[in-house]
C-alpha cells in the first residue's frame, strides 16, 4: 500500500514522553504558583534573615526557577524519551528486517529474539513460527509441483512414443495401440481431477452442511465391494450409530472412498481383510479403516501422506492410482478441521484414523 510519509513511531513516543513530563513537573510547580498567588497576602512582608520580602518578590523569584526547571525537563524528556522509544522499539525494527526479507523470498531468517515474554517478544515468536510453517508450506508447494509435472509428463511421453513406434512401424496391430493409448489417457485424466480435488480441498472452497459419517462409510463400501470380492477380501463395517459431522458430502464420499479403495488393494494376495469402524467421542467423529497386509516400517508410513510417494507394492499394482490417495484424504481432512493418523499394524497392513469435528447444533453445541 502506498501511503504519504509521516512522524516516526519512535519520534512520536518521544514526544509523548516528553510531553508527559512536561506536564508532570508543570502540575506541581504551578500548584507552588498558584499557592503563592493566592495563599499569601498581598502586602505581607516575611523576614529572611536580614531581608524583608513580600509575595510580590516571591512571584518574581519564583517564576524563572520555575521555567528552568520545565526547561530541563522538556530537554531531559526528549533525550530520554528519544534513547527509550529506540530501546523499545529496537525488537519491532528486527521483526520488520525478517518481514522485508520474506517479502523478498528468504523464508530461512529468523528473528530469535532474546530476553523473557512479554508482548514484542511473543510477536516475535509468532512470527517465527509463521515463518517456519510458510517455508515448509512453500517447499511442500514446490516438490508437488515438480511431482506432478513429472506425473502429468509421463503418460504425455507414453503416447508420444507409441505414436511414435505406430508411425514407423505400420504393421503394427492398430487395436492393441487404441487400447494402449486409452489406458494412457484415461491415467492422465485421472490425475487431473485428482489434482482439482486436491486444490478444491486446500482452498476449503465448498459449501458445508450436516453429513452422517456412518451412512458415508457404508456407501463408500457398497461401492467397492465388487473390487473386494473380486480379490478375494471380506470387508467389515461397523460403528456406534448415528456420526453427524459437517462438511462436504461429496469430499467426505470422496475420503472414504480413497481409504477403503487403499485398503482393499494394498492388502494380501488372498484371505485379506477390511475393516470400517466409525466411533462418536466426546465433540467429535472418527472413521477409522483397517487392512491386513505386508508389516510396514513407520519411517515409510509417515511418508504415505506426501503427494505421489508410493511403495515398492503401488508401483506393482493394477490398481496403483496416481500417487494421491492419502494425499487427498488428508488435505480434505484438514479442511474439515480434522486429522489424519495412520498407524502399522503390529501384524501387518495399516490403520488410518480420520478425526473430525461433531456437526454443531442450534444451540452452538456439538452432539
């Protein structure tokens, strides 16, 4: 924003200060004036030693001593007011070198500001924290983007070469290339409105009404019984009743969807199982889903989430997806104001537990 130059905060708290001893020396020496004004007869005549003086003399007297001293105090009040604003304020001029360097891209800096808490300091600290999360915010931004250039280029690059071998290979069967090619561009349609999801999630652009979760997960399931039975996996559901939460019904089918789906493919090769639990706790609603499979290692689980990371078994699967499975559920997630935990199961497979807010009622209370 541009705006017109003017004072300085710190030659206003000078003048402030200034300005308030000024006043608080003047209060008394006038309250001397006034007494000597008034307290005092005109024509009395007080003896000092070996001088006789009346109140007249007093007045005169008194009056110069009086601007000197109010004459001390402004310049004493402007040095002191001048070297304490610059001492106060010194943690603001820190804090706005930090925001001027982030403005100009360097999100590495940070204030650390010494000394105990007190309101500069802990804007200071908060600042740092901003500056922590907008730096791994950014750096998260920037990896997904190469991610999904390389994603979205590769079925580009798969096409390009088969056209490529059809057009220098005219003998080649012309139905087993139309059923490459739709294969091809069915995986990068799919990435792309994986990719709009994902963004429609972040930016929490949707309208929000009351969801019952249990109805949500066992639509979720019908949905994709045929694909279990088809592999040979039992899924079970079960819950507490009624779990109302607030939100997308159409993000939150999505969500479900994307952890049952997970579920049933990253299982056994036979004899898996599912599990889909939902449970109502005190102000929230949890679902939770299950699966039986290969003993996963927590450093690898806790990297399931990141856009486009997949393990040895995604990469092999016929039903690997784009990479944004997890991804998408925890971005929808957190704009429900939930949280996504996944957690090993000693036995093997994986437990994902997606907590969120109970619907609010009229009464401002959550059920």
């Amino acid at each position: 924003m541009d705006r017109a130059p003017g004072l300085s905060v710190r030659l206003k708290l000078t003048l402030s200060y200034a300005g308030f001893l000024m006043i608080a020396g003047a209060l008394p020496l006038g309250a001397v004036g006034v007494y000597f004004m008034r307290g005092l007869p005109d024509h009395a005549v007080y003896t000092t030693g070996d001088v006789l003086i009346n109140r007249s003399a007093i007045v005169r007297s008194f009056a110069p001593v009086a601007v000197l001293v109010l004459g001390f105090l402004l310049v004493f009040g402007l040095v002191g007011g001048w070297l304490l604003a610059g001492r106060m304020l010194a943690p603001l001029t820190r804090i706005t070198d930090a925001a001027r360097k982030a403005t100009g891209g360097s999100l590495s800096h940070r204030i650390r500001l010494p000394g105990r808490r007190d309101e500069l300091r802990e804007l200071a600290d908060a600042f740092d924290t901003m500056l922590v999360r907008l730096e791994a915010h950014v750096a998260e931004q920037r990896r997904f983007a190469a991610n999904a250039s390389h994603e979205l280029r590769t079925p580009l690059a798969i096409a390009r070469t088969l056209l490529d071998v059809a057009r220098t290979d005219p003998t080649r069967d012309p139905a087993e290339l139309v059923d490459r090619l739709h294969l091809v561009n069915t995986r990068a349609i799919d990435l792309t409105e994986a990719l709009l999801l994902l963004s429609r999630a972040d930016q929490r652009s949707f309208p929000r009404e009351g969801v019952d979760l249990s109805l949500v997960a066992e639509e979720a399931v019908e949905t994709l019984l045929p694909l279990a039975e088809q592999r040979g996996l039992t899924v079970e559901t079960t819950g507490d009743g009624l779990a109302p939460a607030t939100g997308s019904p159409a993000l939150l089918l999505q969500m479900t969807t994307n952890l049952v789906h997970n579920a049933i493919v990253h299982n056994l090769p036979e004899q898996g199982a599912v599990w889909v639990r939902t449970t109502v706790h005190p102000g929230a609603v949890a679902l939770t889903v299950e699966n039986t499979g290969d003993e996963l290692p927590p450093e690898l689980v806790r990297t399931l989430v990141e856009p486009f990371r997949r393990g040895t078994d995604r990469v092999r699967s016929d039903h690997a997806g784009v990479g944004l499975g997890l991804a998408i559920v925890g971005s929808i997630a957190r704009a429900h104001d939930g949280t996504l935990t996944l957690t090993p199961r000693p036995s093997g497979g994986l437990r994902v537990t997606v907590r969120l807010p109970a619907e609010v009622t009229g009464d401002g209370h959550r059920r």
